[in-house]
C-alpha cells in the first residue's frame, strides 16, 4: 500500500448537536502521499478510534468513513456520526482524558494504516452539557452569587490580565495576546536532531497573529515525544491557563518591541524580566527547509536556525490568546 500523510488542516473546529441526531465535531485534513503529493478527487477510508486515560489506552468508541477528497486534496467529516457499532453520545467526556487516533485506507477498504494520536483538549467537552451532573438552565439570573464582571473590558499592553503580559490588542481593545511572566524553559535546545519532513514545513511557515496556535499544533502532534520548545509550551498551566502555545516569528517580535514594558510587568507581579539572548519561534522558514526562526532580544535580530541542529542557548516564552 502506498504510504499516505494526513496533514491536520483545520480540527475540532465546532461542536454540533441535533435534536434527534448524535453529536459529533468537525474535522477537516489533507491527504498528501510519501512525495508530499495531493491526493485529489480520490474516495479514502477513513478510521477514528478513541483511546481513554493515556495515548495508547483502552479504545472506547471506533467508526469509519468514506470521504471524496477535493481538487486540493481537502475531506470533511463529522466525527461521531460515522459507521459505528458504538455509541458516540453515551461518552462522559468530563470523567476522564480522550486521545483520538487517525488512520487512512487509500483504496477505500479496511486496511487502515494509523498516521497519529492526539489528545482532545478542549472542543468536545462541551458535550458534556448533556451529562453534567449540574445543568445550567442557560439564563444568567438563575445564578446565585452572581460574580461582579466587568463589561466591555479593554486592555493595553503592559497591563497584567488573562495570566500574562499584554504586548498586543486588536482594535477592539478586547482581545489580544499575552505572554507569561516568566521564561519557561532556558537554554532549551530545539528539536533534539529531528528535521522536519517535506509534508509538514510547510505547514509551520505560518506567521502573523494567532499564527503560532497552528503552528505549535502542528509540531506537537508530529513530535510528540521527548521535550522541545513547542511541546514546552503546549503543555503548561500557568495561573490556571492551558492554551499556552510557542509565539510565532511576528508575535515574538512584538513581545521584543515591548520589552522593556513587559519586564515592568514582569518584576512586578513576581516574574522575571526577559534574558538578553535568543527565544525560539514556532515559524519555519519560508524557504522551505527545517530550519526555524529565532530572535535576539538584545538587538531584535532574527534568523533562522536548524530545527535538526542543537542550539543549547535559546529561551522559551509561552503566550495565549484572550
């Protein structure tokens, strides 16, 4: 059978709920070949098991699917409402830890071959609304000891809020992102000699705002073994606050650019203020090899460095957004 890649594209975008259907999520991906070659307009088979407790658990639920990828290779399905001889919306998704694995039969049979296992984090939780022990009627004034929440909040950079730093806001002055207060791994050195295959640079050039969400993503659930900026990042709890992620190349700059209104911050509220060395980004080169983007907050400077190559000198700053 010719070796398949499946690249997440977009996953667990939403949850969706019918009244007289099962619940599912969505998820959308690429089928690319060995080569990194689409697999357009082709029927695949698709397998999804759910392992509980740890990544290589007992499986609790299995269904399978058939979808015609498009011109780019694209599918779309709902997890939970595939062929299945087991309930789907029966699973308790508060009691315990998900991991979903993936597997593809290019030829549309039963011959699955597994290209992963991730964790659920967060989306299918929201399931649970139908379980939970508690409901919530869903009208704020059945509440009692109704919190005092301010409205229409707006932040600036340097303000302490949403367990880190602002160093950036959108218009809006209501959303932006912030940094922790403190550094969360030094001297950490990249990727322990792995380059990133063909079928995934491109897929960690992503730059911008928000940008490193995706790309810490798609790094974790390619190197998801052993200890690495991303993976550093991905999995810490810092004021209650896990959707911490490893900033792209621009969101590190920005952090650079403000600095010395972050430290302020920073020794304020007990963290440290940043090194005067490099911290890694998630961006990858845009030239398309392995190597990723880091920057020196002594002069801003950026370049690119061998993700296959040690660098033992580097600093790790995790952010989210809010």
């Amino acid at each position: 059978m010719k070796k398949i890649h499946i690249v997440l594209f977009i996953f667990l975008v939403s949850v969706i709920s019918f009244a007289q259907a099962p619940e599912g999520f969505n998820y959308q991906a690429v089928a690319r070949d060995a080569s990194g070659d689409i697999i357009a307009n082709t029927i695949v088979g698709v397998e999804f098991q759910l392992h509980k407790t740890t990544i290589s658990g007992s499986v609790i639920y299995t269904e399978t699917h058939s979808p015609t990828t498009n011109t780019y290779g694209v599918f779309n399905l709902i997890v939970g409402q595939g062929a299945s001889t087991d309930t789907f919306n029966t699973i308790d998704w508060a009691t315990d830890l998900y991991f979903i694995e993936t597997s593809i039969d290019v030829s549309n049979g039963s011959t699955y071959v597994s290209i992963g296992t991730t964790q659920l984090l967060s989306v299918p939780y929201a399931l649970n609304a139908k379980t939970a022990d508690n409901v919530f009627s869903g009208n704020y004034n059945d509440l009692t000891n109704l919190p005092n929440i301010p409205t229409n909040s707006t932040y600036s950079v340097g303000d302490f809020a949403h367990g880190g730093v602002v160093f950036w806001v959108d218009s809006s002055g209501q959303h932006g992102l912030v940094c922790a207060i403190t550094d969360q791994s030094s001297q950490i050195s990249s990727y322990g000699n792995r380059d990133f295959d063909a079928p995934y640079q491109e897929f960690v050039t992503g730059d911008g705002i928000y940008g490193g969400k995706m790309a810490t993503s798609f790094i974790t659930s390619y190197y998801h073994t052993g200890t690495h900026p991303a993976k550093i990042c991905q999995e810490s709890i810092i004021l209650s606050f896990r959707d911490w992620y490893l900033p792209s190349k621009e969101e590190l700059n920005l952090m650079y650019l403000n600095k010395s209104t972050i430290n302020t911050t920073c020794l304020a509220n007990g963290g440290t203020a940043f090194n005067e060395a490099t911290y890694w980004s998630s961006s990858n080169y845009t030239g398309g090899s392995s190597n990723l983007w880091l920057q020196w907050f002594t002069d801003g400077n950026q370049y690119a460095f061998g993700s296959g190559v040690d660098y033992p000198n580097s600093y790790v700053r995790a952010i989210r957004a809010f």
